[in-house]
C-alpha cells in the first residue's frame, strides 16, 4: 500500500511525492508552480495539483500520514514547482 505523506500548516497542505512518480504516471507536465519542489520530491499544493495525483493513482490502495504544524510550513520556502521538462 502506497503512504502519502501530507503536511500542512495553518493556511495550506501539501502532499510529498517523488517527481520520478510524476514522470511514470505522466503528470509531470501538468502540475502548477503553485506546487514546490525541494530535490526529488514535489510537494503538491492540496487545491488542484493534488486532485490531479489523486486521479492519476485512482484504484491504487494508499493511506495518508499527515504532518501538521501550527506555524509556516518550511515548504513555503522551497523553490516553485518545475517539472524536468520545464
């Protein structure tokens, strides 16, 4: 069973994913620079470029690990999403 690991912080969340997954699952190119990106993990933002992994994966069994801070999140400073592609 996949784990989705999904951190938020008192404005927004985000969901962890490798951006090899992206790639395999033929999202890459699709997800917005409202996302972040820090090595080779994106980190999705939970309006749109999450549903669109959501949909990507639907049929999959997965479970959500969530990680919740009361301050902002550190994802916030991370560079603006860009694809391999981009």
């Amino acid at each position: 069973m996949k784990t989705i690991t999904f951190y938020t912080d008192p404005g927004h969340g985000w969901a962890a994913v490798p951006m090899a997954e992206l790639s395999a699952l033929g999202i890459a190119d699709k997800i917005s620079r409202y996302s972040y990106r820090k090595g080779d993990t994106a980190f999705l933002e939970e309006d749109c470029d999450f549903f669109i992994y959501m949909e990507a994966i639907k049929g999959q069994p997965y479970e959500i690990k969530e990680h919740n801070t009361d301050n902002d999140s550190p994802i916030r400073s991370y560079a603006q999403y860009r694809s391999e592609a981009q």
